[in-house]
C-alpha cells in the first residue's frame, strides 16, 4: 500500500488529526514516513484541514465527518468583532493575528489610526471614536468580502 491510499483509508474511517498525529497512526500500522511525505500524500487524496469538536484543527476527507467543519486557510480568520465605544477588538484563530491586521492595514480604512496584534487578537485604534459603530461595520464587512469572516 501506499502512504497515500493508506492514509485514505485511515481518514475514511474516521480517524483524524494533524500531520505529526498522523505519522504516528500510519507508524502504528507499520508505515514508517515523515511529516513531509504525509503532506504530500494528504494533497494527493484531496484532503482538508477541519476543525474537529474541541476546536483542533486536524485533517479530514472533505465534509464527510459528522461534526468536523471545513476550514480552509482563510475561511474563518476571525471569530468575532467588537467594540467598547473606544477601541475595536477582533478575536481572530490562533496564529492568525498579524494576518488579519496585515490586511486591515493595507486596505487603509479611513478611521483607522493604527492597529496591534498579538497572536490571536488585534487592538485597533479608530481616529474618531463617535464614528466607531460605522469603523466596525466597514472593517466587518470588508473582512467577509474577502473571506477571512464567515459568521
């Protein structure tokens, strides 16, 4: 068998996980790999990274898994969007931050004086604060054009 259509069954049956997990599985039925090799095989089947009930992100045959949600790169960036009628908060997936604040920044929102990020949370400063219902509508909507915000 190859790593490939091993790792297809072993989706197909349900079990998931991220790659180093999935090393691990194949070692288990006597299928020695690396990293590497299982990404490449992963491509190969067609397969995606879902979010599984604990909020993991493991990989997956498509959107055949109860309870597993489809979650390609962008898809879902940011989690939320609010404001405390001074500065606007986004909450954004782990590691995604800097991302999401990269386009904010390059889109050039007119009340925008700056923003900050940290790893899964941004802190954006608007320059007019009785504007600022209207700041996060436009930077909301702008961010579900482009994909990175799907409620």
């Amino acid at each position: 068998m190859t790593i490939a259509s091993e790792l297809n069954l072993l989706l197909s049956q349900g079990v998931t996980g991220n790659q180093t997990q999935l090393v691990e599985a194949l070692k288990e039925r006597r299928i020695h790999t690396t990293q590497s090799s299982v990404s490449r095989a992963l491509r190969k089947i067609n397969a995606v990274k879902v979010q599984d009930n604990n909020g993991n992100t493991v990989w997956a045959l498509g959107r055949t898994e109860p309870g597993l949600k489809d979650i390609g790169f962008f898809d879902s960036l940011v989690k939320e969007v609010v404001h405390n009628g001074v500065q606007i908060v986004i909450h954004t997936r782990p590691g995604t931050a800097n991302t999401v604040a990269k386009f904010i920044d390059d889109h050039g929102f007119d009340h925008v004086l700056g923003s900050v990020a940290g790893d899964d949370t941004i802190f954006i400063a608007p320059s007019d604060v009785d504007l600022i219902q209207e700041t996060v509508q436009k930077i909301t909507a702008y961010m579900k054009q482009i994909g990175i915000f799907v409620e």
